[in-house]
C-alpha cells in the first residue's frame, strides 16, 4: 500500500476503535485490522496480572476457538512457567526473532507450531510490562524491521486504550452499584418525613422538599399534641447527601422517642442536642440547625426555639415582616448540656410564616449571586395559599439558578393561621 491507503485504513481503524466501549470488541477488532498494517500468521497476548513471577497466563491466542474474556474470564486463561514465552514475558525488551526454532519440549511448543519468525512486544503499565503481545509469522524474518517501532508504539497505545475502557467498565458497573445503594438511602430517609400533611385545626400547611444529592439532611416534622396544639421542626444537619441523611434520620427517633412534657419546645430540642452530643455528633463533626415552634389555637401564640437555624419570616396582613431571630441557643450536637431559650408570638388571623433551610437564601445564580430573603419574601406575600407560596418559591429558584447545581437542600414550610 502507499501512504495514502495506508492512512485510509488507519484513519478507518482509530474511527471504529473510538465507538467500542467493550475493551474485548476493541482488541479483537484491532486485531483484524492491524493485519492489512502489519502481516502476521499468528498473535499471542500475555499477562501477569493476578500471577506472581515467573508464572504467567495466556491472556489470548489465535488458535483458539473461543476466547475468554481475560478480564472478566481470568481462571480460565491457562497458566504458564518458564520456556520462550517466560523469557520474552521477563524481558522488559522488544525482541525479533527472524529465525524461530523452538525446542519439542518448550511448554509452550504447541503455539509456535509452524511459525518461523516472532516478534514481542512489551505493554507497558506504569513502568511495567505487565502485558506482552507475541506477533508469529510463517515466513522466515518474516516483519519488516523498519517497521517494529512503529508497531511497538501503536500496540502500547491500544494497552492504555483498553485499559482505560476496563477501568469505565468496572466504574459503571461500581456506580451502578452505589447508584442502586442510594436510592435505596433515599427511599428510607424520604419515608421518615410526614406521608402527607394533616388538617391542623386553625392552620393551613404546605411544605417544599428537595434535595441537593439522592438523599439529604433536611427535616421537617409536625407534632399533634394535646389541646389541639401543634408542633412544627425543621432541621437542616451541616452536609449532604448520604452522611447528612444518616445524622437527619438520627434525629427523626430521637425526636420522636422523647417521652417529655409537650412543651415548651426549648424542652426538646435540649433532648436532642444531649443526645446527638452524647452518641453521635461527637465523633462525626456533624451538627444539625433547628427550629421549633408549638402553636395554641386557644390562644394564637407560637411558643418557639431555635437551634442555630436561619430566623423563620412571618408576614403580618398588614404588609409588616417579623424575623424570629435571637433567643434559642447553639446548633444541635455541638455542646453537651445547651439550654435553649424560648420565646413567642401572637399571630393574627391570616398571618403565615415561612420557616427554611438555608439552602434557600444561599443558591446562587450563575454568576455567584444569592437567591436572598427579599426573593423569598416576595413568594410569601404573592403567592397566594401556602401551598401555592412554596410552588411559587421553588419556581423562582429554578429560573434564577438557570441551570446551576443546587449545592444544598431546600425545604421550606409555610403555615396560614385562620
């Protein structure tokens, strides 16, 4: 061929090489057509992956009918010591053998049966020849020796491409194995959460729930308690994803085996830091925020705590916006022993209050900018009914994220007091 043809097939060989994502399919259809480039009668492959020396397998030959995936196939690749094929394995070197003649009692004399001349190639990982090709043919110096550079080269340049599509392989089939993994994660920890909000006398509820990985560290929980009061928490642990779902589930029993009073809520949330502290925030570096309020129709007061979170809005019909900030105490699992101070508001007819994770205020936009709590606020005092507020919120979110990846989660509860 001159170089035009032989460029053709080239440029032919690297277009169907690049669409195999099988590393088996891409050396046997090197191997077909490396043999329009470069004329052989017969190809072994060795390797020493998962044999010590001077063992060795056969990873393929083609004298065989069949052949095993050596990647996935390894026990059935024959094992080998010693002979020719031991001596080109060691020798780290390219050899060419123009006059091949192989003694009967070689272990390995039945794959050189009528072959004349060899040449080896060392494939090389991270300076190693774990790998070597053996090219045979039936013709006495039967390779152009111009030519075994070029095929050196071009070999080890298929070692590295074949092992980068085995490591993809194994990657997939990990990730899928993780991925199965999280949603099973995720499936719990969403199940922990209220099935479905329930009619609460005086209130209407809606909530918003996302998470920035498969599974998340928010919480939001509701508490009927005597007197027709209610308990309303939201917690956000530091993190994400799958470590932050493990705290949040934590702290879901913890808050719902406290066998204390009702109220007040400071009361509550100081069993749960004890807890955390004392088995397991203390070990992790994890800590969760929190707000908690309990709500008395009888008397319309929100009795409430806060544990390091981000201050609840709540929106007077009169236009005014009240942030329930100060009071309360530290985050959650950070000090052993907190107390957590208490405070309340009286709430009018119509009066809502919006209580987030920071998720919220803190997404950014593409250029970095944060979403805010005049954005939020706007939601609270346009949207309308609760649940049309928390639609509206996470709406905004989206297109002012315009594509961005949310980094957090964002749980928002909005409750209307009739």
């Amino acid at each position: 061929m001159d170089w035009q043809q032989r460029l053709e097939l080239v440029v032919g060989t690297m277009e169907e090489l690049s669409r195999h994502e099988d590393p088996q399919d891409m050396v046997r259809s090197y191997g077909e057509r490396v043999k329009d480039l470069f004329p052989m009668d017969r190809r072994l492959s060795l390797t020493r992956r998962g044999v010590e020396a001077p063992s060795f397998r056969i990873a393929r030959s083609t004298t065989w009918e069949q052949q095993p995936d050596p990647w996935r196939e390894r026990d059935r690749l024959p094992v080998m010591e010693g002979g020719l094929l031991g001596e080109l394995m060691d020798a780290d070197v390219p050899r060419f053998i123009e006059d091949l003649d192989v003694d009967a009692d070689d272990p390995a004399h039945e794959y050189f049966a009528g072959m004349r001349s060899l040449l080896s190639i060392p494939v090389f990982d991270k300076g190693a020849a774990l790998n070597v090709v053996v090219l045979m043919s039936e013709q006495e110096s039967g390779f152009d020796p111009q030519r075994i550079p070029e095929v050196v080269w071009t070999t080890n340049l298929l070692g590295r491409a074949t092992h980068s599509l085995v490591l993809a392989r194994e990657l997939r089939v990990t990730n899928d194995a993780l991925d199965r993994e999280l949603t099973a994660v995720a499936e719990i920890q969403r199940s922990l959460l209220p099935e479905a909000l329930p009619i609460l006398p005086g209130m209407l509820i809606a909530v918003a729930y996302r998470t920035a990985a498969r599974a998340g560290g928010d919480y939001y929980d509701l508490f009927s308690l005597p007197d027709d009061r209610t308990g309303l928490l939201v917690a956000d642990v530091s993190g994400h994803g799958t470590p932050a779902a493990v705290i949040m589930a934590i702290t879901h029993s913890l808050a719902h085996t406290y066998a204390g009073p009702a109220g007040p809520p400071g009361r509550l949330l100081e069993h749960l830091n004890d807890h955390l502290v004392a088995r397991y925030t203390d070990r992790t570096s994890a800590f969760v925020t929190a707000f908690y309020g309990v709500y008395d129709p009888a008397t319309r007061v929100l009795a409430w705590s806060s544990a390091g979170h981000n201050p609840p809005r709540v929106h007077r019909t009169s236009g005014e916006i009240v942030e329930l900030g100060g009071g309360g105490g530290p985050p959650l699992g950070v000090v052993g022993g907190s107390a957590y101070v208490e405070s309340s508001i009286a709430l009018g007819p119509g009066d809502r209050i919006a209580i987030y994770t920071d998720g919220i205020p803190e997404a950014r936009d593409p250029d970095g900018a944060f979403f805010g709590l005049d954005r939020l606020d706007h939601a609270v005092q346009e949207g309308g009914t609760p649940k049309e507020i928390v639609d509206l919120t996470m709406a905004s979110l989206d297109t002012f994220a315009n594509g961005r990846a949310f980094h957090d989660d964002r749980t928002l509860l909005v409750v209307e007091f009739e």
